[in-house]
C-alpha cells in the first residue's frame, strides 16, 4: 500500500467507499424485497451503480488490484442487470 501523506484524506476516502457500497446495497435490496407483482422503479439503483463506477478506479488508487477486479465484475454484472431489465421494460 502506499505510504499516505495524509491520514485525513485516506478517512475520507474510506468514508466515501462505505456511503457508496452502503447506497447500492439498500436500493438492490429494495428492488429485491419488492413484491412480484409490483411495477419495480430501478431509477434509484441505477444512480446508485453510476455511483458505484468509481470504486474500482479507488480501489486500484489504494493499491487494492484484486479486489478492484471484484468490484469490476461486480458493476459489470450490475450494468447488465439493468439493462436487461431496461430492455423487458420496453418489451411490456
């Protein structure tokens, strides 16, 4: 890991990474617990895996590759997901 100049900075970041990983987990566990036969409004979690696109960078920043390539596949299967479910939207 890189020697940090500025302990201060890097709690930042941390807080930052926990906002946003926290922000994704409870609007995919909204869409989740939302019964079957109610309309599903993905507008939040999408935002929220826009959001999520800066954690691999961040986590390559702090030196952090393998899990950079976890969090990768992680919005990568995210993305695919909403455009799935974007595209049997259209088909409705």
């Amino acid at each position: 890991m890189k020697y940090w100049q500025s302990f201060s900075a890097l709690k930042r970041v941390k807080t930052e990474y926990e906002s946003l990983t926290d922000a994704l987990a409870n609007a995919l566990e909204t869409v989740i617990v939302t019964p079957a036969g109610d309309e599903k409004s993905l507008d939040g979690l999408t935002a929220h895996v826009q959001a999520f696109e800066i954690i691999p960078g961040l986590l390559r920043l702090l030196e952090y590759p393998a899990i950079a390539m976890l969090a990768d596949e992680i919005l990568a299967l995210l993305q695919d997901t909403l455009n799935q479910a974007s595209l049997e939207s259209e088909k409705l």
